[in-house]
C-alpha cells in the first residue's frame, strides 16, 4: 500500500494537527488509512490512533535497521508518517534519524507542511531550498498552514514553486493543550473526538485530498518484526500515569510467542502473576500520591523481577518529590530518590549495554526527562553507555537483586 512523508522547515509548524486532520478526513470519507510517527515519540501515536482507528508503529530511522522500519510500515491503506522537527533534523553530529532519512529508506515522497502565518512571497526560496537541498529526498507538494485570509493565501500560491495541495486557515480551535513532554497524552483530552472532527472538517475543506493521495509512493512489502522477550509471560502496567510502552515491542514479543496482561497501578491493581513486572515510563509525578497510597499495587512488586523506564523507574526508587516539593514513598525496590521541584532537562539518544538482567545486551535508546536525581546507590544496570555521538556517559540505571531499571528508554536491541 502507498504511503507519504508529512514534514515540516521546523518544529512548530502545526504538523501534528495537520495530520491528525488529514488522517481524520481520509477516515470520514471512506479512505482506509494509518499514521506513523518519525522518532520516539509516545504521545503522538496515540492521537494518530484516535484519528484513523488504527495502530500507529513508531519508525525511528536513527535506532531501527532499515528492515524493521520496512516491516512496521507495511499494512494495509494509505499511510501518513508524521515528521520531527525539521525535514533534515535529527541526532547530532549529522541529523541521523531525521524524517528525511525515511524518505529515503522507503522511497516515499515528502508533502512539506509551511507555518506561512508570517510570510507571503518568501514562502518561495524556502520551498525552493528543501525541495533542491537532497536530490534523493522528493517533496512532492505543499501545504500551507495557518493562512490569514484569501489574499494571503492568493500571494503564497502565486509564490510557491510547488504544487499547493491546500491552503488551512488560521483557527483557534485547532490547538491542543500541552505539558513538559509534548501533548496532553490522547487519553487525558477532554473532548478530543470533537477536536479531531473539527480538524478533518478543516482539512476537508481546504486540503485537497484526492491531490494528496495520488502523490503517495508504494511501501515495501515485508514482514512485521519478531522481537525476542524478555519474559515469557510479561505483566505491563498501562494506564495514566504508566503509558509510554512502544507498540513495535510490545507487539514483536507477542508475536515471538510471549503473554502480556495489563493491569492498572492507579486502580491499585496488583501485578498479575507473570514472569516480569515491567513499569513503563508516563508521567507517575503527577499522580505520585496516588501512586503511593496504592499499597496493594506496591506490595505486589515485592520479591519477583520487575524493570522499569524512566517513570517506572522513579516509581521503583524509595520516593518521588512532586513539583510542589511533597515527597511520596514509592516502592523501596531501588535505593533511587527523584525530584521535579527542581527540573532539568535529559535528551538524547543512547546505546546502552547491560551485562545481566531481562534486557541484558547493547540498545539503542532515547532518554528525556526532566526528573532530578538526588539519591542513586547501588550497581549500575547499564555500564555502558554513549550519546549519539559516541561519546562516552555514566553508567545508567540500578540493579538490585530482581529489580532492575533505568531512565532509558529502550527501543532496539543493536
């Protein structure tokens, strides 16, 4: 099936409600279509999801073989993948990983999304400049986004040198509310299927979709990706505050033959009976009293294996500090205090290798967070790790006994 490469000159340029709308739309007429996401990004994905009614894979050009990227993106319907920053942006030194490297890998044409809210005729050297800047990257059209009127929009038509395959006006309903981390998480949207209806009709209305479909390319036809476990049976905490679990894992060790139930901390579930506990990353600081007053889901960690990543990490530690300086016990696995009453910021790719424990071996991985630590004592889980650029940092995460964690995220055995 085809599929297209949605991309931006920058960060901020609307291309999440962008495409949330054009998937949307697609959706309403009858076209059956999917989003991806270039990156890692968790939040994202989960409003393509709600868009289109179908899964939304990640597709990390930086961290995945061009194989596994290949079979994630196969599927049925026409596929729209959501750009990062920039056309060209990605990890330093040279923007590998960036929404272009896509292009590549998958021979996709790109349809450049323009902030053209403060421009008119120089909307044409900026077009002209990544449409030349990789005789091995094809953007194919453009679409121009957040229009101030039809004489606006009549001097940015006449300017570019591409196709315009539609013209999206300015409105105050297609902004979604944000946190530290990106996007108020799909779940927690207080009307998001009214938000998305209203951006599928703007889309409709100014997009013309017919256009954009016929500039979508064939994507390879390989096989989704078998991922070996790290757990036969596996118990994965997901709700609120436990929400940042990669579907391209979660669904490569279903299909290699491992069980995953679900349970709910927030709901004070106990872990169900399972051969690893994992705690994945969300954002546990803003429920950490809940969190620590669930003491059935507390208890039942105790004295099994259990990982966690980045949230579920500072879950596993002796205590959280909110934001507002109150400091909630946590499950006492791993001699970890964290803090968010004073931020900063962690970001990047890893590769980390860990000798022992259920994700034993070398990653690649990303970190970002803005949790302080004040207290980390005891082995180190990875003892191995280098930024993006190869150079080295500190060993990562703790191990104690059968708990195991760390702030990273991880996303392909490398």
């Amino acid at each position: 099936m085809p599929g297209l490469i949605l991309a931006a000159p920058s960060s901020g340029a609307g291309k999440t409600t962008v495409t949330l709308g054009l998937l949307r739309a697609l959706r309403d007429r009858g076209t059956p279509v999917r989003g991806a996401k270039s990156g890692p990004d968790y939040i994202d994905p989960r409003f393509h999801e709600a868009a289109s009614g179908a899964p939304c894979p990640n597709l990390d050009a930086w961290a995945m073989a061009p194989e596994t990227i290949g079979g994630l993106a196969a599927g049925p319907g026409l596929l729209l993948i959501e750009g990062a920053m920039g056309l060209f942006d990605g990890a330093p030194p040279d923007g590998r990983g960036a929404g272009a490297d896509l292009a590549r890998m998958l021979s996709l044409p790109v349809i450049l999304i323009v902030d053209a809210a403060r421009m008119a005729q120089s909307v044409a050297p900026l077009v002209a400049g990544f449409a030349g800047h990789d005789p091995d990257v094809r953007v194919a059209g453009v679409i121009l986004n957040r229009v101030g009127s039809a004489r606006h929009e009549a001097m940015l038509r006449r300017a570019c040198p591409l196709p315009v395959l539609g013209s999206v006006p300015r409105d105050a309903q297609l902004v979604t509310p944000s946190r530290h981390l990106g996007l108020v998480q799909a779940e927690e949207h207080s009307d998001l299927d009214a938000f998305l209806t209203h951006a599928g009709r703007v889309m409709a209305d100014h997009v013309d979709l017919d256009a954009l479909a016929g500039h979508a390319a064939p994507l390879p036809d390989a096989p989704p990706p078998r991922i070996d476990p790290p757990a036969q049976r596996i118990a994965l905490a997901r709700d609120a505050a436990f929400a940042f679990a990669y579907p391209h894992l979660l669904d490569g060790w279903h299909r290699a033959g491992a069980e995953i139930r679900t349970f709910s901390p927030l709901a004070d579930d106990p872990a169900p009976a399972a051969d690893l506990v994992l705690l994945p990353g969300g954002y546990p600081e803003l429920h950490a009293g809940r969190i620590a007053a669930n003491g059935t889901f507390l208890a039942s960690l105790r004295d099994r294996p259990v990982f966690g990543e980045c949230g579920g990490y500072m879950v596993m530690g002796d205590g959280v500090v909110d934001a507002d300086g109150h400091r909630h016990a946590m499950a006492g696995l791993l001699r970890l205090e964290t803090s968010f009453a004073a931020r900063r910021l962690h970001l990047g790719y890893r590769r980390a290798w860990a000798e022992t424990g259920p994700m034993g071996g070398c990653w690649a991985a990303h970190e970002f967070h803005y949790a302080t630590v004040t207290r980390e004592e005891g082995a180190p889980l990875f003892t191995q790790v280098t930024d993006a650029e190869g150079t080295a940092l500190a060993p990562a995460g703790l191990r104690q006994g059968a708990a195991s964690g760390s702030f990273l995220h991880l996303i392909t055995r490398s």
